[in-house]
C-alpha cells in the first residue's frame, strides 16, 4: 500500500510517500480502507520528533483517526464487519492507504452523513477531537448546564467541537480566537461571545463572567489568568501548552487561588491511553454525542481538503493558523 512516511524530524517536506506493507488486523482489530484521514495538531508535533508515538503504534506514518470501510476483521471481532462504514480513532498509520485499530475504537459514520458526497471526510474530522473533547470537557471537567465555558482556540478542530457540544449540553460559552474572522465563525457555531486575543485582553474581557470550567491548550502566560477568571469550584482541563508550560514573564501564578476557590486544575493526552480506555470512551461517545450529531445541532467545519500524496500541503497550512476547523486528507495518490 502507499503510506506518507515521516522520513525524518523536520518541515513539512520530510513527509513522503512510501511503498509499505498492507497490516494485517491481530484479532481484536479491523483493518480499514481509508476513504479519509484528519490532520490533527499533535501531527505536526510528531513530525518534527516532538510528539513520539506510544509503543506499539506505528511508528513513522502519522494520522490518529480516518474514515472509510472495514476491509478486514481480525479473529475476535464480532461488532464489524467488512463493508462496514466507519470513523475510527487510531494510536497512528492513518496517512495512508490502509489503517490498523482496535475493534473497540471504531465509531458508525453518522447516518446523518449520508446524504452529503463527502460523508466520510465529514466523518474522519471527528475521532480525535471528540474523543478529547468528551474526556476533558464533559469527563475531566465535569461541565453542566448552565454552566460558563471557556475554550481557548475556538477555530481549532478541538475548538470548533468544544463550542458546540458545550452548546448542546446547555451551557454559556466564551472562546478566544486568533482574529475577527475566526471569532465570527465561532459565533456562528454558537458561540456566546468570541474574544480577538489579538486586540484585547481575554482575562479583562470575561473578568465580570465567573467562569466554571476552561479547556486550554495554550498555557504560558494564560496560566495564571485562567486562574483568576474560574470561579469557585471552576476547573481548568489542559490539553497542551503551545506557549510552554512554563509561566515566563512578570505574571506569576498564585496556587492560593487553588485553595480559597476550591479549583481543580487536570488535563490528559489521549494517544498514550491504554485501549480498554479509548474502548470505553468510544461506546460513551456512540451513547451520548452521536445522538447530537445525528440530530443536526453539530457542523462538520472542514477548512480543506487535500490528496494523501500532499499531506505535505496540508501541515504547512495547518502551521500557518490562517485555517478554520478541521482539515482532511483524501485516499487519492498520483
Ligand atoms: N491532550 C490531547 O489528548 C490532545 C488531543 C488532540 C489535540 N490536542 C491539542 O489541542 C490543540 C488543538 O489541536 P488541533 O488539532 O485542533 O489544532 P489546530 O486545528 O491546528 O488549531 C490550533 C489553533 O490554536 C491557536 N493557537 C493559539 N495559540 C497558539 C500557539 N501558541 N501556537 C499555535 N497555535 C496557537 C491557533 O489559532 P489562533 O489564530 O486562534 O491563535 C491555531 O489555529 C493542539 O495544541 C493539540 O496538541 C491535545
């Protein structure tokens, strides 16, 4: 099969196609025919050798989730079968042709997605950030109705599925984002306010909000800020620290304001969870969030498409930042 292959840490151009054997599925993997993979931040992380996979993964093609159909069963797997339409989240190997994961970690296709040409594009935006944003948002940081909850990069693919499953489970939400026109199309994905962090001030903004939970990827400087925009009980859920994880500068963080407002401050990364993990978390998500995305309420934001044989393309766009949503790789080769 044909495969992109981080041929060695660097830009975007070490990715490459390479000719690589077809898997096989052990017995409790699916083997699937990629229609669409999802390019995903932790991608580019990996490809400058600063994201390693878990042992075990494959360790030279990226990818953490495609779509497509099941080609192939392994001995134990009773819940598929081939032809079979499926999402799944994967531990790496979805730039390519053919993709190995866990029985367990596969998702149907939205029956909602049917009537679009481009179901499984659609489809293959969802795994990673719906796996993430399900455990930190909703698991981690136990958000409610009613509740106040901000997510830092609105316009991400992790962003844009914050925004609206925190909308559909009934609470106020705020985001930063890197300019107006990505705080517009956070407002249109429901968005309660949208905040230029480019122009103004987040913590200046939300100070009079009371805020019950922050999904934050960003950290440095926005640390201690995130700190004092929680009100009591609130939670702050890292997922990464793009601005390091370190607080650098004149700010400084204030672990009293743990204590007198009672915070919890968590966070995860879902690649190095074990698979009976990502299994349970799958069978919550097929109960409590396909509901929401057959229902209508959720977009699919899909900033670009590219072919497999460009995944190059694709990283140096997602490197840019100028990108809204999600962008997908489709199985077409030179
Ligand atoms: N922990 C986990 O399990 C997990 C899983 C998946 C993803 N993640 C993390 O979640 C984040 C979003 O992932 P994604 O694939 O959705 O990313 P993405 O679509 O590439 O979006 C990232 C966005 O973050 C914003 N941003 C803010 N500060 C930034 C900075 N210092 N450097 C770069 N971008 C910055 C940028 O938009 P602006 O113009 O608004 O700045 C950028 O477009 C990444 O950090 C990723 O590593 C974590």
């Amino acid at each position: 099969m044909k495969a992109i292959v981080i041929t060695q840490p660097g830009g975007p151009e070490v990715l490459q196609i390479q000719e690589r054997e077809k898997p096989q599925p052990a017995a409790s993997e699916v083997l699937i025919k990629v229609y669409a993979a999802g390019v995903n931040r932790p991608d580019v992380f990996q490809r400058k050798g600063n994201y390693p996979p878990p042992p075990g993964a494959p360790q030279d093609i990226p990818g953490l989730e495609v779509a497509g159909i099941i080609e192939q069963v392994g001995q134990d797997v009773t819940e598929w079968k081939p032809g079979d339409a499926v999402c799944a989240l994967l531990a790496g190997g979805g730039y390519a042709e053919y993709a190995l994961t866990e029985a367990g970690h596969c998702l149907p296709v939205p029956v909602t997605f049917n009537h679009y040409d481009d179901a499984f594009a659609r489809a293959a935006s969802l795994p990673e950030t719906v796996f993430t944003v399900w455990h930190n948002v909703f698991e981690r940081g136990r958000l409610q109705i009613g509740e106040h909850f901000l997510v830092h990069g609105g316009t991400s693919g992790i962003g844009i599925t914050a925004i609206q499953l925190a909308k559909a489970a009934g609470a106020r939400v705020f985001t930063t984002a890197g300019s107006d026109e990505k705080c517009a199309a956070c407002d249109a994905l429901g968005a309660d306010y949208s905040i230029n962090y480019k122009t103004a001030d987040f913590e200046q903004q939300l100070c009079d909000q009371g805020i019950d939970v922050i999904l934050d990827m960003v950290g440095g400087d926005y640390i201690p800020k995130n700190l004092r925009l929680l009100r009591e009980e609130g939670r702050l859920v890292f997922i990464n620290t793009m601005k390091g994880s370190k607080v650098k500068g004149a700010d400084e963080v204030d672990f009293s304001l743990i204590m007198r407002k009672r915070l919890t401050v968590t966070g995860s990364t879902l690649r190095n969870r074990d698979r009976a993990f990502k299994a349970a978390l799958a069978a919550e998500i097929q109960q409590k969030v396909w509901p929401v995305l057959e229902s209508g309420q959720f977009q699919t934001v899909i900033a670009a498409t590219f072919p497999l044989a460009e995944a190059a393309k694709a990283h140096a766009l997602m490197e840019t930042s100028d990108h809204i949503g999600k962008i997908i790789l489709l199985n077409q080769w030179p």
